[in-house]
C-alpha cells in the first residue's frame, strides 16, 4: 500500500511539473515547480522513512 502510495506520489509530481513548463506567466511557472518538486520529494520520503 505504501509503495503505491510512493508511485502515485511520483507520478502526480511529475505530471505538475511538466504542466509548469506550459505556464505561461513566471510566477505560475515557478509556484507549479515548487509544489510538483515537493510532491517528488515526499513520495521519496515516504518510501524511505528515517
């Protein structure tokens, strides 16, 4: 279930970021960045918990 989760996760963030790169204002750009980036980063995070 946690795997999945983490796979989802991955997905959903790439899927953001590669809409940021069809933005057409910067603040937009940057702010769909940030948020699929996070979204990569805690699904790494859930896979490998401390």
């Amino acid at each position: 279930m946690q795997i999945i989760l983490s796979i989802l996760m991955f997905i959903v963030g790439i899927a953001i970021m590669t809409i940021s790169f069809k933005a057409k204002r910067e603040l937009i750009y940057y702010l769909t960045l940030s948020i699929g980036t996070i979204v990569f980063f805690a699904g790494i995070f859930v896979i490998f918990p401390k």
